[in-house]
C-alpha cells in the first residue's frame, strides 16, 4: 500500500535577492505566483519539497527545490525571468514504478524501473525516452546521464509525447525517485 501525504510543504519567496521585499508564503500549488508577486528573485524552502517553473501554469523549465535558502536563484538555476508558479511535491511512502518509453505514445523499446537509473543508455541501449507511464510514486527526469541537466517532475499518469508538454527537443538519459529527497 503506498501513502502520499500532502501536508508537509511550505516555501517563502521574495520579490528581491537575499530575502527582501514583499514576500508570499505558499503551502500548496500555485499556478500564476504573478497574482502574489510582481516579480519572484529569492526563496526558503522550509519543509517539503517543491518544483519551481519559470512560467504559469507549471510551465517551462522546472527546477526542484528541497528544505534550503536560495538567496539568488537565478543565477544559480539559470533561471532570468523568475519562478511564475510552483508545485508541491508530496511525500511517498511506498512502491514506485514507472515504465518508460523510446518513442512517443508508449512505441519503440520499453523498460519498467523501480529504482533509480543513472543512464538508459548504459542500462538498457536506449537512446532515448519519449513517453512514460508513472505507476507509483513520483520521479525527477533529467535530460543527462548522473541526474545532471534540465529536470522534468513526473507524478502518476500516463506521458504519451513529452514534445507535447513543450519539452520539444529534449532528451531524458536518467530518472531519480523523488523519497529521500525531501
């Protein structure tokens, strides 16, 4: 029997670097932080675990936060117009498994994982991964072998073309459970 809890997340961001100006408190997802916030340049992740998106509507590149101070996070994550929306990730306690795929809508070579994967290529002579069913738990994508490069924050669902949810060009080379994380 798996457990997800969603009750242990809470993250500060701020208008300026260094935790200053107007701030908001979330607890929650929030898909348009420009409501709260004219511009978002700092954050703390006080407990929980969150992904950040640089546009609404959990949009764009993703950044996954764990409990921290992220004094100036745009230079450190990349990220030149700010964090536009969030999304807590909720805690899993339990199986996880997710079966990816070499082409889009579940096509070409497939490998069902249940732990994490430094490289498909390595383990299983994918070239890359282009749709995936999320089972259990939640898992991070990265689009370099190590977990290094761009992130993409899979939930349980099914994920027939990454193209479609504007990830157009990438490629998905390593998966990380996200348990101990957070």
């Amino acid at each position: 029997m798996t457990t997800t809890d969603m009750s242990m997340g809470k993250i500060t961001f701020y208008e300026e670097k260094n935790f200053q100006g107007r701030a908001y408190e979330c607890m929650s997802d929030c898909s348009d932080m420009t409501s709260y916030l004219s511009r978002c340049h700092s954050c703390k992740v006080e407990s929980g675990c969150f992904m950040v998106y640089d546009r609404t509507n959990y949009m764009g590149s993703q950044y996954f936060m764990r409990r921290g101070e992220y004094a100036d996070y745009m230079s450190m994550m990349d990220m030149s117009g700010g964090i536009k929306s969030c999304r807590m990730i909720p805690m899993h306690r339990g199986q996880f498994r997710m079966k990816i795929y070499e082409r889009e809508n579940f096509g070409g070579q497939s490998h069902e994982l249940m732990d994490d994967c430094d490289n498909i290529m390595d383990r299983y002579r994918m070239n890359e991964c282009q749709s995936c069913n999320v089972m259990d738990g939640h898992w991070l994508m990265y689009e370099q072998p190590q977990y290094r490069g761009k992130q993409m924050y899979m939930r349980p669902g099914e994920y027939r073309s990454f193209k479609d949810m504007g990830m157009s060009g990438m490629r998905f080379m390593s998966m990380k459970r996200i348990m101990d994380m957070c």
